[in-house]
C-alpha cells in the first residue's frame, strides 16, 4: 500500500486550491530541478516585447532593470518561450554545458 505523505498544516491548499495570500515563490515545488535544458535571453536582441513573460507557465520571466532573465530555481526548460519570442531572442541551451547545471548539483537548489 502506498505511504501516505503527512503535509504540514501550514502547507496545505485550501479546497478548490486558493491559495491564502498572494505568492511568488513556493517552496514545496521547486520545478527547476526537472530541466534539462535551460532558456538564455540574449538580451542585445531582446526587444522587451514581454511575450516571453506572459506565456511562461511558471512566471518565471523576470523584468530587471537591464532586461529579462529567468528564475532557474523555477524554470522547468518547457521552451515555451523559447518558441513564443518573435526575434529569436531565447535559446535551449543544454544543463551539462553550465558549471552550475541542474545535473551538476548535488543538492538541488
Ligand atoms: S522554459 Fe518554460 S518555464 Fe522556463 S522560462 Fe521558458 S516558458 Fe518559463
Ligand atoms: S519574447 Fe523575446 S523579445 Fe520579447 S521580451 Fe521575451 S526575450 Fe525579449
């Protein structure tokens, strides 16, 4: 028989899975460690268009000061928006071509 997962009291989803407050980040599904491979903005081609922002599934496009990058504790390399930028400014990049690839690390984020 399958063993039942306790979740704490504080970490469980009301019915119907609203949440209680607005939240960015959730700690208890961190889904950056299923990519393989990850998105890179470059960022000289990148015309600020935002619709790599609003495709994203994780909101994980993030809009700085000098432009668009991507949260990789969450990205989980789906490539939405890889193939929704119009100017080709996002590319699939292997994890095993960074130092600090998903696959290089021990412990995951
Ligand atoms: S690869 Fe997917 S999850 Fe990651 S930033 Fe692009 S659209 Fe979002
Ligand atoms: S879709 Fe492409 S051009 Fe538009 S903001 Fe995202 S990276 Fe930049």
């Amino acid at each position: 028989m399958a063993k039942m997962i306790k979740i704490p009291k504080d970490k469980e989803v009301p019915f119907a899975g609203i949440t209680p407050a607005p939240t960015t980040e959730q700690e208890m599904m961190i889904t950056g460690n299923w990519r393989f491979m990850r998105p890179v903005i470059d960022k000289a081609k990148c015309t600020r268009c935002r619709i790599c922002w609003v495709y994203c599934p994780d909101a994980c496009i993030v809009e700085g000061k000098d432009g668009f990058s991507v949260n990789l504790k969450y990205c989980k390399g789906c490539g939405i928006c890889t193939k929704e930028c119009p100017v080709g400014a996002i590319t699939e990049v292997p994890e095993l071509d960074f130092p600090d690839g998903v696959v290089r690390l021990e412990k995951l984020f």
